[in-house]
C-alpha cells in the first residue's frame, strides 16, 4: 500500500535502498515465545512422518543441512533431535506487524514485501536519522529490544542488490555495498545466489562452462538471450551488473494489497505451492482487514521457470469474507493456468480494487452468508490487535498441537 511513491521517491539522486529480513523468522518467533527453545535446533512446517514441507528452521537447524522447502521426512532424517512444530500463521503476522511499525517510523518510502522483509528508501534522511550505518545499527537494535527478534540489514543503491547484501550478512547481518563497489560485491557471489536463479537456468550455464558471476559478465545481451531466452537474458544480463532486476513488484495501479514468493529454486510441488498459497492468503487478508479495507477482486500471479508471467483475476458478487475463502479462490484460478508440468518461479495473491471499509458498508445494499464469516475474521483481527492472543490461530493453520513435540522415532 505504501509502496506507490517507492520508485518516484528521489529519482534522480544516488538512492540508498535499505533491505531488511528477520532472520529464521517463524523458528525465531518459536524460539522467543518459549524461551527453552533457544539455542536449540527448531524446525517448523508440517508433520514428521507426513508428506509436507520444512517452513523454516532455526539456524541451529539449518548445520544438519535442513532449510526451507525441504520435505520433512528428509529433515527428519537430517536432523532427528530436532523440535519440530507447526506454523502458528496468525502468532507470526502479528510480530511482523509490530516489526514493520517499528521500520515505518524510519522513512515514509516504506515498501513491505513479504511477511517479514521491507524496504526502506532511505535516501535523504541522513540529517534526520544520521548515517545509514548508524540508522541501521538502531533499527537492529530497536526491533531487537521490543520484539527479541534479530534481522539482517542489506544497504545498496537498489533494490536487487540490498536484497543481496542482507542476504550475505545473515544472522544478525548489517552489510552495505557502496556506492562503487557493486561489482566487486556480486563477484564475491556464488552463481546460485543470484536472486531468481532458477535450477534449470543454472543447469543450462553449467552446459556452458559458466560456474561463476563473472564468467556470466563476459556474455554480451544478444548471446546471453538467444541461450536462455529474452527476458531470462536480460534479467541475468542486469543482475550481473548490480543493476536493478524486478524480485517484487510493486503495487501502483490500483489500491491493491499484495505478497508475492519468489522461490530459491523453481517448484512445481502441489502441496509445498498450496501451502505458499495459504500463507500468502493469510498475509494479504491480515493487511486487509488491518488496513481497513474490502476487496471484491482476488487476483493471482504466476511466473514461470521460463519468465513467462500470468496474471489470473476473479472479480466476486461479495467482499471477500475470510482467509479461507481468498485462499479457495486462489486455488481455483491455481488450477485453471497451472500444471505440473511447468515449474513455477513466483507466486503471488493479490486482493484489488480496494474500498475503505466504511465507505464499503455503505455500499452495501443488503447482507448476505458471507457476512457474518468476514465479521467473525474481523473481529479476531481487532483481537490479536488488542491482546495479541496467540490462541485465536485459525484451525486451518494448525495441522497439529501446538505444543513442541519431539517427532515420532
Ligand atoms: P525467509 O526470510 O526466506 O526465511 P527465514 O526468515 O526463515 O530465514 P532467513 O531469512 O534467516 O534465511 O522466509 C520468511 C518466512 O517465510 C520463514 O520464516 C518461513 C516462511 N517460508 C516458508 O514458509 N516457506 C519457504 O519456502 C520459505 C523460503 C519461507
Ligand atoms: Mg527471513
């Protein structure tokens, strides 16, 4: 919502884009919540012994080779002393809620883009806030001591290479590219950490003899495109060069709220993009109702291994009423564009079409079934507002108890 100025804002000075990502996120939160987790290796996502995903996991974890996205039965075997626990969706939106409060006091270009990472144009403020360093070491600081959380911090001259650089200080990273060395900064890089570097494009360089990030800089744009395509092409042909790619796209159009994932590596796994989908639904709705808006008009976005990118977009009789149903709807346009065969790059949900919510109650000729659900879900947004109640979890989110189990062994 915030994000319509971002790329107006200071167009014509060196920009100083700040990054910011909570680190281990949903692991984090587990860790703060139940202080006997800490130290411990945390693994959250679905089941041992089911057919789902690791969400994420402590860093802890991640030393036995777990990460995100991986099945969990081979997290399980990685790591079999782990504590696994399921994803409490609402407990970890409400932190990063408070997270992001906290990152808007610090620049009004403030561009949320994911449940726990922003962007802050921070062009500008030095006489106000004081060196970016300085500002970033209290942000950390700030969010440190009211939420217990740590982030990492990527500053750069755009976007794509901020997102690099918190990436490259993580945990507890603070990690600035200046202005010059943006070059040198990617070639410390590996080629796989390229943001949007899907596998299949990585395997067709390997056939290349092309390993690194400067063997990749020594392909001219035309060979680079007739190799991988146009827009692939180009994309790495920019990236390479530390200029700005597209990872997130903004909302300007409409009043719009959206979230969108670009996987590390392509997926074309059902149940790991639903489950990204559920998550995303539960997100925009959150920032929604929060925002106190009403949406007749869910939209889905989908981008390909191959760049190509639809845009589905299904316009109801009725304000959307819950997470649940948004996400039912974003499985419904999921099922008419996609299938197996084609692995994705990104997802994204999206809700369009905005109307404040008082203006939307006066809109409203008559109450129908769905009304009584939204207001149901607004009210325990209000909840989670007020007393931050973790308890209010919607039951779809919990696949089972929550209290931290050792896995079956
Ligand atoms: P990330 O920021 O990618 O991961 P992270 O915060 O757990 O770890 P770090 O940033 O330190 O590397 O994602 C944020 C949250 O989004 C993460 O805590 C869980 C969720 N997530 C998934 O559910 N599935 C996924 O595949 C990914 C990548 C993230
Ligand atoms: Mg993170």
């Amino acid at each position: 919502m915030t994000s319509t100025y971002f790329s107006e804002y200071h167009q014509y000075m060196a920009r100083i884009i700040f990054h910011i990502d909570i680190d281990a996120f949903y692991a984090a939160v587990e860790q703060i919540d139940n202080p006997s987790l800490k130290g411990k290796p945390v693994i959250v996502g679905a089941k041992p012994g089911g057919r789902g995903v690791v969400s994420t996991c402590s860093y802890e974890a991640r030393k036995y080779g777990v990460k995100s996205a991986m099945p969990i039965s081979q997290a399980y075997r990685l790591c079999p002393n782990g504590i696994y626990l399921p994803v409490r969706m609402s407990r970890y939106l409400q932190v990063s809620k408070t997270v992001m409060h906290i990152l808007k006091d610090y620049s009004p270009a403030f561009q949320q883009v994911s449940v726990d990472e922003a962007f802050l144009d921070m062009t500008g403020t030095e006489r106000l806030f004081g060196p970016p360093k300085e500002v970033a070491q209290k942000i950390k600081k700030r969010i440190h001591r009211e939420t217990g959380l740590t982030i990492s911090i990527g500053i750069a001259s755009n976007r794509y290479l901020a997102k690099l650089a918190s990436e490259y200080g993580k945990p507890d990273g603070l990690f600035i590219v200046e202005k010059g060395s943006e070059v040198d900064f990617i070639d410390k890089l590996e080629l796989k950490s390229l943001w949007g570097l899907g596998k299949k494009t990585l395997e067709r360089l390997n056939e290349l003899n092309i390993t690194t990030i400067e063997q990749l800089r020594a392909y001219p744009l035309p060979l680079l495109s007739a190799v991988l395509g146009d827009a692939a092409g180009k994309y790495l042909y920019n990236a390479v060069r530390g200029i700005e790619v597209e990872i997130h796209e903004q909302e300007t159009k409409s009043r719009s709220i959206s979230s969108e994932r670009t996987f590390q590596k392509d997926r074309r796994d059902l149940p790991g993009i639903k489950r990204t989908i559920m998550e995303l639904s539960h997100e925009v709705m959150f920032r929604l109702l929060n925002d106190k808006y009403r949406s007749k008009t869910v939209t889905l976005k989908l981008r390909y291994a191959d760049f190509t990118t639809v845009n589905i977009q299904k316009s109801l009789k009725h304000w959307v009423s819950s997470a649940e149903e948004f996400y039912g709807i974003n499985l419904e346009l999921l099922r008419k564009k996609w299938n197996k065969s084609r692995a994705l790059r990104l997802i994204g949900v999206g809700l369009a079409n905005l109307v404040p919510r008082e203006s939307a109650e006066q809109q409203e000729l008559f109450t129908d079934a769905y009304d009584k659900k939204r207001k149901v879900e607004e009210t325990v947004t209000e909840i989670r507002k007020k007393i931050g109640n973790t308890k209010l979890t919607k039951a779809s989110l919990l696949k089972y108890r929550k209290k931290p189990t050792q896995p079956p062994g």
